[in-house]
C-alpha cells in the first residue's frame, strides 16, 4: 500500500508537471479564458483532461506499441495533429483580423465545440502515449500495473482537469481578460505563432 502510494504520488507529479508546461493544451485553455467565458474554458479543460486520461489508457493498455511497430500509423497520426494545430492558429488569425473589440466581447463558444477543441488538442501530439508508457514502466512493476489499470487514467484526468479549471478561473477575471481586450492583436498573433510551430515541429519532427 505504502509502495503503491509512494508510486501514484511520482507520477502525479510528473503528470502535473507535464500539464503546467507551456504548450498548446495551456496556449488553449488560457486564450479560451480571457477571450471567451468561464464555462467555455471549462469546458476546454475537460477536454483536455478526456485526452490525457485516453492516453494514460493507451499506455497502459500497451496500444501504444501499435505506434512503435507501425511507423506509419505515427506519422499519419503525427501530421494529422499537426494539420489540426495549423488550422486553429490560422482560425485565430483571421478571427482576430476580422474582429473589433466590441465583437470579440461578443463571442461566445459553445460547450460543446470548446470541448471538441479541447479534446482535439490534447491527441493532437501522439508522442503523449510514448511519454506516458515511458512514465509508467520506469516506476510501475508488473504485479502493480494491472490494479493501475483504472487508477491512472482517472488520476491524469483529474489532474488535467484541475489545473486548467484553475487557469480558467484565474483569466477569465476581470483584469486579465480587459488586458486581452486592449492588446488583443499582439496575444492573438503570438497564440497563432506559437501554436503554428508546435504544428510545424510535429510535422516535420
């Protein structure tokens, strides 16, 4: 029990660590919070957190071998995430050009698509599957991975979906999102940059 406990405690907190680094997942969650609502980016939370928990599934389950010895189904699956990321940063980009403050003060995403994007963002990078299977081999042993089986995926859920929770409360408040409003240009076309080289680098990584 002892040892069970020391090994959830390890890989909750590589779990969170992961979830904290700026990335796309974060880049979506934030930008959701002060442009939108915060039941838009709540949703995108649980979006995310549904992608981690299916990866924490993968690993666990061993599918993640399948894009080991399939090659081609990575990269198919590489560049899919890739196209997806390109295409969010080009939606950004033209929203923002085709938008005064007023009407972004007016925009509203539906539950339903944030947690799509949510959704869609997390599986966007495979490589997530190997990195949990890494995770989960280095300190799990073969008599405690089977009673894992539900204890992880639940556990990468509700870490993800915590954090970006807390980052939705904390930017969908009244000053960040004014900040937004003022210099929503410039956030606009970095999110766009920086979600366009994550694209990038899955494609051609």
């Amino acid at each position: 029990m002892t040892s069970d406990f020391a090994t959830l405690t390890l890989i909750g907190f590589a779990i969170l660590s992961g979830a904290m680094s700026p990335g796309a997942s974060f880049l979506l969650a934030a930008r959701t919070a002060v442009s939108s609502s915060f039941s838009a980016a709540a949703a995108v939370a649980v979006g995310l957190a549904n992608g981690a928990a299916i990866f924490a599934g993968i690993a666990l389950s061993g599918l993640h071998a399948v894009l080991l010895y399939i090659p081609g189904l990575y990269l198919t699956l590489k560049i899919a995430g890739g196209l997806y990321l390109l295409w969010v940063a080009i939606k950004i980009l033209r929203r923002s050009a085709g938008a005064t403050v007023s009407d972004e003060q007016n925009i509203h995403h539906s539950i339903g698509r944030a947690f799509l994007s949510g959704l869609l963002t997390q599986l966007s990078n495979p490589a997530t599957a190997l990195v949990f299977a890494s995770l989960f081999s280095s300190v799990l042993s073969s008599a405690s991975a089977p009673r894992m089986s539900v204890t992880l995926p639940a556990m990468a859920f509700i870490i993800d979906v915590l954090w970006y929770l807390l980052v939705a409360a904390l930017l969908s408040a009244r000053r960040p999102r004014h900040a937004y409003l003022r210099y929503r240009t410039l956030i606009d076309r970095c999110s766009a940059g920086l979600l366009a080289f994550t694209g990038l680098k899955l494609l051609f990584r």
